[in-house]
C-alpha cells in the first residue's frame, strides 16, 4: 500500500548554515497546511554514551537522540513540521517518531485521523 504522499531524497532548500539537511520532506502538506520533514537515526542501546541512560529508563537513549536532532534543525522554516525518528538497536523508539509511524499507518489503512 502507498501513502500516496511524494517525497524526494535529501531535499534542497532546507539546509542548515553548515549545509547539512534533514532525510526528507512531503511535497503535498501533512496536516493544518504544513509539509513535513523528517530525519531518522539508530542508536545503539549498549554504547558506553547512552548505557547509563538505558540501564534505567528503556528508551531514553532514542529520546536524547531526538532532543539532540530537534535543537540541531531549529532554525528549519515554520512551514514545516519537523519528524525525529529516533530508533534504539534493541527496539525502543522516540515518542514522536512512534506517534508519527502511527499515524503513517492510519493514513496508509485509509482510516481518518485528525491531530
């Protein structure tokens, strides 16, 4: 099944001073006239920099991980709305990055879903 939502690779026009840009953006927009962008990384639950966050909250790696990605694309237009997809190795993901998955998914099964 399609999302039936186009997005091209890397896209242009959202880089930052340092020339670095999120994974991708919608060109249709998403929800309240806004288009998305998004940027995804994989932490790795036991590295020696986020095994004292993991050894007492599961998932709290991928939610510093999403928090270091929100402050870095900051200054990205307000007419997008940035999507942190932070995904630990041993399964937890970030809150936002689930919320939007899910959302991906009611829009995919045709179900209406209103933020």
């Amino acid at each position: 099944m399609k999302a039936n939502i186009t997005s091209p690779k890397e896209p242009s026009g959202l880089s930052r001073t340092d020339g670095k840009r999120p994974d991708g953006a919608t060109l249709v927009s998403w929800t309240r006239g806004r288009f998305i962008a998004w940027d995804a990384t994989a932490i790795h639950t036991c590295a020696s920099s986020y095994l004292h966050l993991t050894l007492t909250v599961s998932g709290e790696a991928a939610e510093q991980s999403a928090e270091r990605k929100r402050t870095k694309y900051s200054s990205l237009s307000t007419s997008y709305e940035f999507i942190l997809g932070a995904i630990e190795l041993l399964g937890p993901i970030n809150h936002t990055g689930l919320e939007f998955l899910q959302e991906l998914g009611c829009r995919m099964a045709g179900a209406t879903h209103v933020r």
